[in-house]
C-alpha cells in the first residue's frame, strides 16, 4: 500500500505542489482538502475576472485533472484539527484521514484592521472569487469606492473597483507614499503621478479611525477628524498567514505569525511541511507565488529521495498596476556611498528609473522601474548573473547613444544556467534545448518546461530566447502580433487591404480567433486607418483613451487641445482666437517644443464645442493624440534669415498639410531647416529636410527622446518635387512593414541591410514598388478629414464626449486647479 500525502490547501501552491510530485514520482497516494468550494485557480490575475475572464478561465487545471492523476479531492471541506500523535487530520465533513506526511499549504488570508464599524454591509476583503462576486453584486448601486492599503494588493483591489465602473475609486495609505516596501520615494511619487492621471484619487497619511453609517457604509472618518465618504470599502492592508491549524495542533510558530520551518521546509514535526505564504523560514514570509513554488520543489525533492534545500528566494518582481509598469530587482534601496546611484526621471511621459551600481561602476546591484519596465528581465539577469556593465553604465537604461545595443547585450548572451522563469525554475538552457528540440513557439515551450505559466513576467525573455535560438539554427522565425492572430503586422497589412476589409470585427472572423486583446485591438485600428483613412473615433475597439477622446488626457482626468500650426506659422487673427477660447474655458496655454500652442484643462464635455470655435476660425486638428504625424518643425528660412538658402517655412507648411491625417506604426515628426546651422533639428526627427546651394538634403530615421538617434542621409541636393516623392515612398514603406509602435529609428536598425537597403527600395526602386508607394499615400492624402470637425457635425459621435452619460452637461466634480503664473493648473 502506498505511504498517503495529505494536502491541507487548494490554492497555487498546493496545485503546484501535486502537479511536481505526480511528475516526478508515483510512489505516494495523494489526498487534498480545499476550504474553497473550487478547483485551484489563479490569484495573480484575480483582477481578469472583472476584465471579463471566468472563473474557468482562470483555474490551473481542468476539471478531470485531479481524478486522471489519482488524486482525492475534497472541496469545501475545511481541515478542522491536526492530530500529530495520531498523524490525522479531521475535516468540517467529519472526514478524518490519516496520513504518512503532510503538507500544510494553507496560505494567507487577508489583514482586517480593528477598526470600529468593519462589520457594516459595503465593507469587503479582496482574496477569492467569492470576495469579488460579492463585491461585483454590491458595486451596482455605488457611484464611489475605496480601497484600504496603497501596496500591490491595494493597487490590484483599485483597478478591480475601476472595472467594475466605479466613477469615483480612491485609495488610502497609512504610509507617506505607495508600495513603500517595494520602491523609493521618487519612483512612488512618479507612480502616484501617473495613477492620478488615470482618475485615482490617492490619499497618504491616512490612518482610519472608524467606518461611518448606520448598518451600511457611508464613509471613513480619519484620525485628522477628515471624512471621507464612500459607498462601499474594499479592505486590502496585507496578508496574514493562516498558521491557525498549526498553532492549534502545536507545531512552532512565529511570534508574528506563519509555521516555523527549516530549509527542508519541514516543520517542528519532520512528518510535516509548510509551503507557501503561510510557512516562515528565516523570520520571512514570502508573499509572491515564485517562491511558494520553489517551496514546492523543496518539499518534492525530499520525498523522491533527492536533496534540495530552500535558501531564500529573490524578491524582485515585475507587475503591471491599473496599466502602469511597476518593477524592482535585487538590491533596489541600497544608497551611496555603498553604490553609485544612476536617476533617469521624465515626469512628462510619468517614467522613473534607478539602477544601483558597484562604486567600481563593474556590476549591477539592484533597481526600480515605473513607467517603463521593458529592460526588466534582462536587468534582473545582469544582477543575478553578475554581468560586467558597459563603459558607460548609463547605458542599461538610456540605450547607446546611437541606438545601438552596448556590446554583449542580449538574451542570447547569457549563461545557460541564468534563471528565466522564477516561478517554474526553468533556465535559458532548458528553454533553448526545449526549442532545438522542437518546441518551436511559446505555447510548445509553456507546455514543455512550464516556463511563463506564473505570474508570465519571463514571457517577453522566453519569446527572445525562442527567437534567438531559432534564428542561431538558420530557421525563419515568424512575428506575429499575439495569440489572437497568428499573422504578422505587415501580414495582417496586406490581408487587410487585398479583402478589403473595413473594421475590427471583420478582420477577426477573417483571420483571428478569440475576442480579441489590447494589443491587436488598437493594432487593427492603427492599420484600418493607415489604409482607409476612416475616422478612427467610429472604431469601438480602440483601447487608448487618447483616441477614443481625440485629445490627450492629462494630470487629474482632463484633456489638452493641440490644434495644427504648420510650421509654426500663425496669424494674429489665429493667435487672438485662442486667447479667447482659452479664456472662455478656463484653459491653460504653452507653446510646445513642435511650434504651436498647446490648450490645457479642458473637460470632456467641453471637447465639443472648444473644437468648434476652433473650426470655425479656420485651426484643424492637431493630432497630437495620434500615431501620426505630429509636426513639421521649421525655421524662418531665406524670408528673414539672412543664412537662410531656402523658404523652409513655405516647404515645412507643405510637407505638413500633405501628410497631416495619416496614421503609422507611432507618431512621426519632421523638420525643415533653411541651412545647414539647422534652427529646426530637422536631423532628431523621422524625416529632416535641410536646404543646400544646389536643392534639400533628406534626413530620414532619427529621434530624440530618451533613445536620441540622429537620421541619416538619405538623398543630397534634390528638388522639392524629388523630395516629396522620396517622402511619399519612405513613409508608405514604413507604414507597410514596422511593427506596431516602432518609431522609425528602431525600425532603420532592424531592417535587414540598413539604409543601404532603404535607399535602394526608396531612390533606386529596387523592388519596383515606387509607383505603387506613391499611389498609396496619394489616397490617404486626397482623403484627409479633421476627425475634430466630423465629431462636430455628427450628433451621435458628439454624445460620447460627456463625463456623466445621464447627465452629459455635468462635469467632473473631482477635477481642481489652483493657479500658478497667473493660469490654472491641475491641482491632484
């Protein structure tokens, strides 16, 4: 008879645990015993279930799992006594079941604070899908909502309070900043920044002292005598492990919680293991699934025989918070004079970096990321691996300047015991051996060595390994835009155009599957109007809010209006036009580093009829919410400047009303300067047009930003005819063949053969496609529309732009601004 395991837990980690002793030994019988009436489901992503996912969706094995691998299991039966003497377990059915090891994997449940009033109905904890279907039942009839607890749970509860359309969501911590556990003050007040742009309104320094209402919530009352009211409260302060069964049963526990165990993960008892956030090692409670796992794996290995110990576990992680990127790895408060601190901060885009490096300037210590955590993994791989850092070691987030990768930079370089997925324990050798082996996508390789089946932060870094190693064999390697469309962007292009298809859901029944995602969504759009031209407003699969509104949202929920100057050229009578209408509306104005005038703090509502007077005095739309072209800077060219060769204003006014309109892979910028001192820094755009003796030189293929790469020479002393139709060729084959969202730089870089290759196809014709560019971006051309104009006159598009839809003349009642240089400006 086989010696019997008992489970005590059903969560991730006792799901994983059975999943890794199944696959590794058939010597045991298994039973579990989960408190929840479900299979084991994932809590990483309990946020999804809002976003649309089922509770199905989100289980870690199918229904038959559990029975196929000889597994008892009992849900909704809760393990009541522990009886170590007798090694016995006694269940609420009254079932008791003896056992030859255990393993408690009870988890952690939520920290409720004492706080008067917490009973009241409207008061909810954020764990399981039961705490959610309350929560989704109760949110119906609440206009406001908050969330008790600024951490990562607090941050996730938020988001699940925004998706279930709470107009007004706020967030209360009783510390000075956000997530202070897991960033520093400038990266939590960056992401505060960019959370409240979002519409959450967050509140630091808040200690709650009772929860007002009579049986029901009505608000939170502050130790300042502060009020807060609110509809309903989701309480999300932390986690506390559920070690009750142990204490009760006797085994050594903390004096702060959680069951006391070795590095085996056995606990005072050898015939008893403790896994997951309810075990302690080392004073620690590991509150991320990764090391739950590795517990897991522990405990495996003892009972098939082999030796493994738990040592700790890297806390780094990376998450994606309401949208916003969130990451921290190794060694991230570590200050000078330990290390030597390197700070890259843009408040305008809301993005925070900081990498602690070795005062020899040799290894990288540790970091922080908001905003943009793309280098994450391959930043974690430099700490955990030891990677010497580049000469300058600004670069690991500032890129070469250039836009060149420093040298030995890339997945494939590292070594093949360097850890990819934490969570599963898979390095970039088994995923590389995995793919030699004929596991050629990411699906093959989830199935083959689990990696990326976690929290999915290694996804990017599996996918770069899969590409690396496949193309390392010779093989073609195909890109496709995500698991909705196994096509690439290009593909997807050309398919579109050949059918003639017209909107988002056609394009799915046609080539796609599913229903769709982020990333396709706003993809399909992009190339719809990259062909059509059709005003992208009418498409109700666009994800970003700054299409939808046709304006950029900005700090505290309003939007800015960005009507188009082109070449900086405007009238008094223009000029005169906008002081008013930013007075009328109580707007604040800048002049922007694009030549025009940018109108700040306009309410949605207000969008409407400010683009109308706009209309009326002869201004279009900007498009400065657009992946499209945004300016054409110029300077005063040969009609002031007395170096000036050529009318560049004359030429910038041209290029720009040309291909004003027209949408690309990003937004592109141009330039024109008048001579070579260059006023105009027509070479830091997609396209610079600088003016010599005998014509223009075209630039093509730079950028500044935080990746600042000079364009290169495309053609010397051509006439404006010659250049527009080079322009004409250069863009239409960028639109065609970029992947989403690559400025034009980017795309030069990995462009098979380089601008030796772009020159070919754009002055030389090599592909014989010329006519067949210009054709193309003659149409987008003749088909131009102000997308602010066909809102003004469209009734049924002009009813969306309302903050109340019951009410579309109300505004936003949290918006505030407090003045500052005689103008106003957000006060969040």
């Amino acid at each position: 008879m086989k010696p019997t395991i008992v489970v005590v837990g059903n969560g991730m980690v006792g799901y994983k645990f059975c999943e890794k002793l199944v696959a590794k030994s058939s010597a045991y019988q298994i039973i579990v015993f989960g408190e929840e009436p479900r299979r084991a489901y994932d809590r990483v992503h309990l946020s999804e279930y809002f976003a649309g996912k089922t509770a199905e969706d989100l289980s870690m094995s199918p229904a038959l799992w559990y029975a196929e691998k000889g597994i008892e299991l009992y849900l909704g039966d809760a393990v009541q006594e522990i009886n170590l003497n007798q090694k016995t377990v006694h269940a609420q059915s009254r079932r008791v079941v003896h056992y030859d090891y255990l393993v408690l994997a009870t988890g952690s449940g939520a920290f409720v604070p004492d706080i008067p009033g917490v009973e009241k109905q409207g008061v909810f904890v954020y764990r399981t899908i039961e705490d959610l279907d309350r929560m989704q039942a109760y949110a119906g009839n609440a206009k406001s909502g908050v969330v008790m607890g600024g951490g990562l749970l607090g941050l996730e509860a938020a988001k699940a309070l925004i998706d279930l359309g709470i107009e007004q969501t706020h967030v209360i911590e009783f510390a000075p900043r956000l997530m202070p556990r897991q960033i520093d003050a400038a990266g939590s007040a960056m992401l505060q920044a960019k959370l409240s742009r979002l519409g959450l309104q967050i509140h630091l320094n808040k200690s709650t002292v009772v929860i007002e209402g009579d049986g029901q919530i009505t608000g939170l009352r502050f130790n300042d005598n502060s009020l807060l009211e609110t509809d309903m409260l989701v309480i999300s302060a932390g986690i506390r492990p559920r070690d009750e069964l142990a204490r009760l049963a006797g085994l050594e526990v903390g004096t702060r919680g959680g069951i006391v165990v070795n590095a085996q993960m056995q606990t005072s008892n050898p015939y008893v293991f403790a896994i997951g956030e309810c075990a302690l090692h080392d004073g620690m409670i590991y509150g991320l699934v990764a090391p739950g796992y590795e517990m897991a794996e522990v405990v495996v290995a003892q009972l098939a025989g082999a030796e493994k110990t738990f040592n700790g576990f890297d806390m780094s992680t990376k998450l994606k918070l309401i949208g916003v990127d969130v990451a921290s790895f190794g060694d991230a408060f570590i200050s000078e004079p330990d290390c030597r601190t390197i700070v890259f901060e843009d408040t305008y885009n809301g993005i925070y970096k900081r990498v602690n490096i070795s005062n020899d300037g040799k290894q990288l210590l540790g970091g922080i990321l908001i905003g943009d955590a793309e280098a994450y993994n391959m930043l974690l791989q430099t700490v955990n691996n030891k990677i010497a850092l580049p000469p300058n070691p600004e670069d690991i987030i500032l890129g070469a300047r250039g836009g060149e990768q420093a040298e030995g930079a890339g997945v494939m370089s590292l070594p093949d015991d360097a850890l990819i997925c934490s969570c599963e324990a898979v390095s970039k050798g088994d995923i590389c051996c995995s793919v030699n082996d004929g596991a050629l996508n990411l699906d093959a390789i989830k199935k083959c060595t689990k990696a990326g089946t976690g929290c999915g932060g290694c996804v990017p870094m599996v996918k770069d390994l899969i590409t690396g190693t496949l193309k390392a064999n010779g093989q073609y390697v195909k890109n496709v835009i995500c698991e909705h469309f196994d096509y690439s962007r290009q593909e997807l292009f050309d398919l579109i155009k050949v059918n003639q298809l017209r909107n988002y859901d056609l394009v799915l029944d046609h080539y796609g599957k599913g229903d769709g995602c982020e990333v396709c969504k706003p993809l399909v759009a992009s190339i719809l109007s990259s062909l059509w031209n059709e005003l992208v407003v009418k498409q109700d699969t666009i994800q970003d809010s700054n299409d939808r509104y046709l304006a950029n949202i900005q700090k505290g929920g309003t939007y800015s209006v960005v009507p188009r100057i082109p070449g900086g050229e405007i009238t008094p009578e223009k000029l005169i036009v906008i002081g008013q209408v930013a007075q009328k509306y109580g707007l604040y104005t800048k002049i922007t580093g694009g030549q025009r005038i940018d109108l700040f703090g306009a309410h949605v509502s207000n969008l409407p009829d400010i683009w109308e007077e706009l209309i009326n005095a002869g201004f279009e739309s900007g498009q400065a919410y657009g992946k499209s072209l945004r300016t054409v800077k110029s300077c005063v060219g040969s009609t002031w400047c007395r170096f000036g060769l050529h009318d560049s204003v004359s030429f910038a006014i041209e290029i720009e009303d040309r291909y004003k309109g027209v949408r690309s892979p990003h937004k592109l910028k141009g330039g024109v300067s008048g001579c070579i001192r260059e006023c105009a820094e027509a070479q830091a755009k997609d396209f610079g047009i600088i003016a010599t003796e005998k014509g223009w030189n075209l630039y093509v293929c730079g950028n500044g930003g935080s990746k600042p790469q000079h364009a290169q020479l495309l053609a010397a002393d051509i006439d404006s005819k010659t250049c527009i139709q080079y322009l004409d060729r250069f863009l239409m084959f960028y639109i065609k063949t970029a992947d989403p969202l690559t400025r034009t730089a980017t795309w030069l870089n990995k462009l098979d053969g380089g601008m030796s290759y772009l020159k070919n196809v754009v002055v030389n014709d090599s592909l014989g496609i010329a006519a067949q560019l210009e054709d193309e971006m003659q149409l987008l051309v003749d088909s131009f529309h102000c997308e602010w104009k066909e809102v003004v006159n469209n009734p049924q598009l002009r009813k969306r732009f309302s903050h109340f839809v019951n009410a579309p003349t109300e505004k936003d009642p949290n918006v505030k601004f407090q003045s500052m240089r005689q103008q106003l400006k957000a006060d969040w």
